[in-house]
C-alpha cells in the first residue's frame, strides 16, 4: 500500500472546503486500518482512482465505515517515528438499513444485506434489539449501527408485529 498520491492523479483537485475521500475496500473498525482507493473530483461528482490503494487509519478509535462508504482523511505526520499516515476524520453513516439474509434469534448473529452507493454488501449483525425469546425472520428490514466499544454492528430496529 501507498501513502504517496500519484503523479497523474495530483493535477485533479478536491473542492477546497473539504478534506480528501477515500473509498473503503474493507469495513473500517474503530481504532483500526483499512485499504482504500483515494476519490477525486471529476465533472462534477467523485471518481475513485483504482490504480493505487491506501491505507486509512482511525487514530481516535471512534471512527468505522462499511466496505464501499467513504470517509474523509487527512494526511498526519506520526510524532514518534514522522511516518505518514492518512488518519479519518469523518467516518461512515451513523445508522443503516438493510435487510437480514437469514433468521436473527434473540442473542444470536445474522447476516444482512445493505446498499452502499448503488453496491450490494453483506454485513454480520449481532442482536442488541429482541427480547428473551424473540427472533426475526429472514427477509425482515432492519436499522442497525455501528457500537463503538463492542466493535460490531449492532441491529436497533424492525417491525413491529
């Protein structure tokens, strides 16, 4: 992985008013690394540039995102070796919706499925939502978000019924 920009790539420019995007290729944990593409903007909209692959950091462990969401970074000098990084400063979307691939027990995991920018990705989710006894059956949409501390997914929202 790269922390250099490309030399084709430094010509295009970000809008001034706001740090650089990078596209995630793996979820992104609190606290942790991920390899992403770096975004530019083109005509109007963000394209990701494939050609080289990043790795962003969240260094203030409160920051997570979704393979395929995009984050915003900036680039930090560490003080204690002055290596490069790209630390995220805004990370992915506070609350998702999707729908579970399969039954979710009281307790139990899942996996579910959620739309990212046009993408389908299969997500693992845990239960922090039913009550002694109660399930959900596959198909069921659901609202879920990230727990900062437990480091997973968590499912806070379904149907009633």
């Amino acid at each position: 992985m790269s922390n250099e920009t490309p030399i084709l790539a430094r010509a295009r420019k970000d809008p001034p008013e706001r740090e650089p995007l990078f596209q995630l290729q793996e979820q992104l944990e609190a606290g942790g690394t991920a390899a992403a593409w770096r975004m530019f903007w083109d005509a109007g909209d963000y394209v990701a540039d494939e050609s080289v692959e990043y790795e962003v950091r969240d260094l203030m462990g409160c920051h997570w995102g979704l393979e395929g969401e995009r984050v915003s970074a900036r680039s930090r000098r560490m003080p204690d070796d002055a290596s490069h990084v790209w630390e995220v400063t805004r990370g992915g979307a506070p609350w998702y919706e999707g729908t579970l691939d399969e039954a979710l027990a009281f307790g139990g995991t899942a996996s579910a499925s959620v739309t990212i920018h046009d993408v389908v990705r299969t997500v693992t989710v845990h239960d922090r939502f039913l009550s002694a006894g109660g399930s959900l059956d596959a198909t069921t949409r659901i609202g879920f978000v990230y727990d900062v501390q437990a480091k997973r997914l968590v499912v806070t929202e379904a149907p009633c019924g």
